[in-house]
C-alpha cells in the first residue's frame, strides 16, 4: 500500500532543510570541529576527570559555603521579588475594579493606573536577570548584592505578571459579592480570589525559587559569587572533577526544590 502524506512529508522535509541551510551558515556552524584531534584530545582528559567527582574534605567544605550562599541569594531576590511583585498584582487586577463593577466598565483614572502598572511589569520583565546582574555590578561592585537585586527586579516583574493572572482566572462571584456588600479591594482578593488561587500560587512561587537557584548559578560567572563562579573558575581551569561535583551538587537543590514543592501542595490539598 502507498502512504498518500508521502510527497507531502517529503516537500515538507525539503523545505525545511533549505530554511535550514543558510541559518546554519550564518550562525557558523560547524560541528565537525568536535572531531579535530586536538579537541578530542582535551575533551578526552576533561571526561576523564568528570566521572571521578572531586570529594576530599576541604573542596566540600568550600561547596558547602558556596551552595549557601546560592541559596541565600535565591531566596533573597525572591523575597525582594515578592515585595514588588504582591502590591502590583493587587494593584492591576482588573477584578478588584470598583467601578467597572458598578459601571460596567473601568474608569479613566483606575483604567491608565492599571495600564502604567501593566506596562512596569512589562519593562522589568523583558531584561534579563543577567543584563540586570552586568549593569548593577557596575553600580555595587562584585558580590551577591547584585545578583541579589537583578533576581528581584526582574523576578518581580514575572510574578506579579502571573499572579494578576492567576487571581483574575478565578470565579468572580465570591469577590464580586464582597464588593457589593461593602467590602474593600483587597478583602475581596484575600478572602474571594486568593482561596481559590492560593495551590497555584504557591506551586508557582516555588517553581519561581527554583528558577532563582539556576538563575543565582548563572549570575556567579559575572561575579555573583556562589556556586556559579565556582562553577566558572572550575571549567576555566578544565578541572573536571570539579565541574563533576558542583553539577552534582546543582542538581540536588532542583530535586530538594521539587520535594518541597510537592509537600506544601499537598498541606494545602
């Protein structure tokens, strides 16, 4: 039996593959280079290293300060974020409108407050953490401050974007029936939205800390500090026993973010 998709799978194919060609050229890509003797000869020694993990006492103890710091660097941006981030999403979401309740739609003044705030989120949000991290090292030297502040800003813009979100996903009834019997904005959203959202705000800002401690990893190789600039000096160096133990080390925290996650959805189920 003949496939009757065939020359459409096979035209499809073709096209691709002249889409394909030129950015390949233009991005110079050449994977053959993986084979050059001399590369093969320095991956070689590299790999050799990497499946014996480093593990004496002094380089842990140093991994240890190192993840803490990590840690703590994560966990500060995403409290610094949490500062930013609750107060604008109360602020732009659309369902705490009085005036679009009783009206039927927004005011002038609310409507442009929500939309400037809109468009704050919007600008934090689209520079990366690590642009922040380049320019605020500038501004406050080496460290985790910077890291810290870069995770802050631009954190904050991504979770009062998805907090609005989540919060205006919910059934307005209960919150629009506290706000025709007198009550304020934020009770609506406390006692109306937030039962409704509060395992999938909760799920999110823990994905969000285990964003941060990638994050925080990355912005050790512009001077961070952390595991990141371990991991930078390490590889630096092609020191792969080091490389080893400090992605070993990485991953543990994801899975230790995970099992946390996963426990407190479970409190709130």
């Amino acid at each position: 039996m003949r496939d009757p998709a065939l020359a459409g799978r096979r035209a499809g194919l073709l096209v691709m593959l002249l889409l394909m060609w030129p950015l390949l050229v233009w991005t110079e890509f050449k994977p053959w280079l993986l084979w050059d003797s001399r590369s093969l000869a320095v991956t070689w020694r590299f790999l050799l290293q990497f499946f014996s993990p480093r593990l004496d006492g002094e380089f842990l103890l140093l991994m240890l300060q190192e993840t803490w710091r990590t840690v703590a660097m994560a966990t500060a941006g995403l409290s610094l974020a949490l500062l930013l981030a609750v107060p604008l999403a109360l602020l732009v979401n659309a369902r705490s409108s009085i005036s679009a309740l009783e009206q039927g739609r927004m005011a002038g003044w609310p409507f442009a407050l929500r939309f400037g705030l809109r468009g704050l989120l919007l600008l934090l949000r689209s520079i990366p953490e690590l642009v922040w991290a380049l320019m605020l090292v500038r501004v406050v030297g080496l460290g985790p401050t910077a890291g810290v502040l870069a995770i802050g800003i631009a954190y904050g813009g991504m979770l009062g974007k998805v907090y609005a979100e989540i919060l205006e996903s919910t059934d307005p009834q209960a919150s629009q029936a506290l706000l025709r019997n007198g009550s304020g904005r934020l009770q609506a959203l406390l006692f109306g939205a937030l039962p409704q959202a509060a395992s999938e705000l909760l799920s999110y800002t823990v994905y969000r800390w285990e964003c941060a401690i990638r994050s925080s990893v990355v912005l050790g190789f512009v001077g961070a500090g952390g595991l990141g600039q371990q991991l930078d000096n390490a590889v630096k160096m092609f020191a792969g026993a080091e490389v080893s133990t400090i992605l070993l080390i990485f991953i543990a925290l994801v899975a230790l973010s995970d099992r946390i996650s996963a426990v407190l959805r479970r409190s709130l189920g």
